[in-house]
C-alpha cells in the first residue's frame, strides 16, 4: 500500500515538473554552492580558527546571528584550506585566530582585537568594523575560492 502511494507521488512530482518547469527551476536554485576557503599568514601553526560566514547586512558582525559557523584546526601547516557549500547569493566572512587557545577574540583596554582576524575580500577596517557591502562576495555557478590573509 505505501509502494503505490509512493508510486502515485512520484509520478505526480514528476507531471508537476513538466507542467510547471519554472518550479523546478526554482528548487534547483536551492541548491549549494561549493566554495573553498584558503586562509594565509596564520599565527599559529596550531591554534583555532573561528570563521563566521553572514548572508545579510542586518545580522552581519552581530553576535550569534551568524548564517553558518565553523571551527578549523591547522594541522602543523602555514595556511588552511577546506570547502563549505553556502546557498546562492551574497556571504560576507569574519575569522580570527584563537593563538592563546583560551576560546575567546582577546582585546586591549580599547577593545581592539591582540589576536589575528580578517574579513573576506581582504577588508583592513583603520578606525570603524567593516561593512557586510565591503566584505561580501557572491557564491554562484560552479563554486570559487576565497582566499583570507590573517592580519597579526
């Protein structure tokens, strides 16, 4: 009995996609899209990298309205490379190097960060944070590469 309900679903997901092909066309919009992320200069050949990845200028650099986040660990190496499939559209990344491994960005008495950090596109804030418009990048098509040198 659930062979042929199963039967009947298929058959008819698979008339609506020929009715109706801009449906289709829309779910395989949702698909991901792989990028590679290369992150150079590292402190530390061992310490955490903490990177946040944003899809929007509202939740951008605010904390835990992060899209997606990951921890990376070098493995003896002086850069870090690995994929993450991010959906279509525009992303904005922020990374910092935990070198004292105490799970935590350390500031000064300014609050200027003593550990190294970065932002996609390769962004050098001087006095103010970044914006999500200077640091994002688009993920589309087949995939790209973002490369992200640690500032020390």
């Amino acid at each position: 009995m659930i062979n042929f309900f199963a039967s009947v679903f298929l058959k008819a997901s698979l008339a609506a996609s020929l009715l109706f092909p801009e449906q289709a066309l829309s779910q395989q919009d949702q698909a991901t899209v792989p990028v590679t992320v290369v992150i150079t200069n590292l402190a530390s050949p061992t310490s955490t990298i903490t990177l946040n990845f944003y899809n929007s200028s509202e939740s951008f650099l605010q904390s835990g309205k992060a899209a997606l986040s990951k921890k990376v660990v070098p493995q003896q190496q002086d850069q870090v490379q690995f994929r993450v499939d991010l959906a279509p559209g525009e992303w904005a990344i922020a990374l910092s190097q935990d070198v004292n491994d105490n799970g935590e960005m350390d500031r000064n008495l300014v609050g200027i960060p003593t550990e190294p950090y970065a932002f996609s596109n390769n962004v050098r804030p001087r006095f103010k944070a970044p914006s999500f418009d200077e640091c994002k990048f688009t993920a589309e098509g087949e995939g790209q590469t973002v490369t992200i040198r640690l500032e020390k």
